[in-house]
C-alpha cells in the first residue's frame, strides 16, 4: 500500500510540476533568436511592424533613432537618425508610411516607402506618444500633451480632429465593434471611452488602482483590459458599463499587455524582469507561466499574423540592445 501511496505521490508531484508556471512542459512562449540592435543605449519604447517586409519598427527612445529589423534576416537594415526621443511608432501598408511620435519635440515624423524617405512633420508641440490606426477610416490617432488624442487624415496627413482629454493619454485601444475608443488616463486614475468621430465621452470609470498604463481588448468575452503598476494587478472591465469583472496579480512595471485571440492567452511584459502568460479561455485568467526575461524589458509587441512575440531589451550590464523572438507555438 505505502508503495501505491508513493507512486501515486510521484505522479502527482510530476503532473503538478509539468503545469506549474515557468515549468518547461507548460511554456507557452519559447525563445527563439536574440537580434542584436547595435550601439543603442537607453530606453527602448514601443514597436510596429511592416507585415508585408517583415520588418520591426523599434522607438530606441534613449538613443533619439528609431531601428528597423528584418526579422527575415534577423538583423538592423537602417536606423532612423536625429529624431527626439521617439515614443510611438506605427506604420500604414495602404499608404506605406511609417509615423513615429516624439516626446520631445511633440512632432509626429513621416517617412515612405521602402528607402523610409523622410516625407513631412506634423507638429502637435507637446509630448507626442503612442499610435493607434483606424485603416478602414482612414485616421491616425496620437496622444499628446497634457490630454488629448489628434486625429489625422492618412490621405493627405492633416490634423482633422481633437478628441481632448483630462489628462496625457497613455494606452488607448479602438474598438473594431463600434466607434469607440478606450483609453487610460494614470494621472487622473481612470479610464474614459470616447467617441473616435464625434469626440464626445460616453463614459469615465474611476480606477481603484494606480498606474493604469497598458491596457488591451479582449474582444471574445466584451473586456477591456488593464494592466496597474501601483500594486501590480491586471483586471478585467466590462465594456459596456465598465463593471470590474476579473482581478488578479500580475508582475511589475508592465508597460504592455496583448491578447493572441487564436490562442486565448494574455501576455503581459513587465520591467521587473518577466512576461505574465496569462489563460483567457477561463474568465478569471489564471496563470499559464511567468517567464524570466531581463530587468527594464517591459515594452513587446504579438504579431498574431506571425505567431511572433517580441521583447525589446535595453542594454545593460554588458550586454547590448536586443529583440528576444518567441514563438508563440500552432
């Protein structure tokens, strides 16, 4: 008997490991290469991608450029130069324009084609962050400023619109269901939706939590997602009525959070040193791993088209810049 109890233990133990988060058997992102980015210090902000190259677009705001990677070759092609501190990048097939927002200078660059010409500015003066693009409008979304999205015509790249805001807009998401989009607004702990044509707010929810900086739809269950730094938590809001509807621990520093809707995951890079994998076939999204990366390594892009996951490292003690591949498995 005490030999079938034992075995029974050693079968429950190994089950249990094989499961556990971070346990081998049950990654579900493998790392795959490391493309090196070359002489690139500081921090490195968010990324886009050019499908139809595979190229990856990467805001090395520290380093006042913006690299592009051929993710083909696994290797830098070009570096785009003499740019203020780039925070947002986000490029347009239809068009095959690359924008790329600057903190600095509040500008929004513009470069076409595939030798990235430079083709004009669009100055919006104040601390131009993340984009966001509506392909079927035809619209370039920017956050900026002390609060507020510019709307822009990709056609002729003009300011057509001003959607104001309370506070600088951080992640913000459009809802490919309606006009709306949500955004998170940290300073002022909450999250408002907005309409994108009419600018006009149709909601604004309080946050309990501090720190809502990153933030994704999850589109099968009706969510909007957010990721808080102050304490570390993701949670899960209704997005009718922004009811709060999952909660859960997270890792720390997040800066970003995706949802590979072919996979039902939820991956969250965070800048204490890990990626959160997260189950979203379960509404209460419990854990799948936590994977160990690199201090500061918070900023990553899911190219579900690819089934890539990508991680920006920052230099640091020794080692140089980097993109960590993974691959998110069939």
């Amino acid at each position: 008997m005490r030999r079938c109890v034992a075995g029974l233990a050693i079968a429950l133990s190994a089950a249990m490991a094989a499961f556990a988060p971070g346990s081998l058997a049950a990654q579900p992102l493998r790392l795959e290469t490391k493309i090196l980015l070359g002489n690139v210090g500081g921090r490195i902000d968010h990324m886009a991608i050019d499908l139809a190259r595979n190229r990856l677009f990467v805001a090395e705001l520290g380093n006042n450029s913006v690299g592009i990677v051929d993710l083909t070759a696994r290797g830098v092609v070009r570096r785009l130069t003499e740019l203020k501190e780039p925070q947002g990048v986000a490029y347009l097939q239809a068009t095959d324009t690359l924008y790329v927002a600057n903190r600095r200078d509040g500008s929004v660059r513009r470069f076409h084609g595939p030798d990235y010409t430079p083709a004009g500015r669009i100055e919006l003066h104040s601390d131009a962050d993340n984009i966001r693009i509506d392909g079927a409008g035809g619209r370039v979304f920017v956050g900026y400023g002390e609060g507020a999205l510019a709307v822009i015509d990709a056609t002729n790249n003009v300011t057509v619109g001003l959607i104001s805001l309370k506070a600088h807009p951080e992640s913000f998401q459009l809802d490919p269901a309606t006009q709306e989009v949500f955004v998170n607004l940290p300073d002022e702990r909450a999250m408002v939706v907005v309409n994108r044509v009419t600018g006009q707010q149709r909601a604004r929810w309080p946050m309990r939590h501090g720190g809502n900086f990153a933030m994704a739809l999850d589109n099968a269950q009706g969510r909007v997602l957010t990721v808080f730094r102050d304490p570390a938590k993701l949670v899960a809001l209704s997005k009718q009525t922004g009811e709060v509807e999952a909660e859960t621990d997270t890792c720390g520093d997040a800066d970003d959070v995706f949802v590979d809707a072919k996979r039902r995951r939820i991956y969250i890079s965070c800048g204490d040193g890990f990626v959160d994998v997260r189950d979203a076939r379960d509404p209460a999204y419990p854990p799948l791993a936590r994977i160990a990366t690199a201090k500061g390594a918070r900023t990553s892009l899911l190219v579900p088209e690819t089934g890539l996951f990508l991680l920006a490292v920052r230099a640091q003690a020794g080692e140089p810049a980097a993109i960590w591949v993974y691959g998110t498995g069939d």
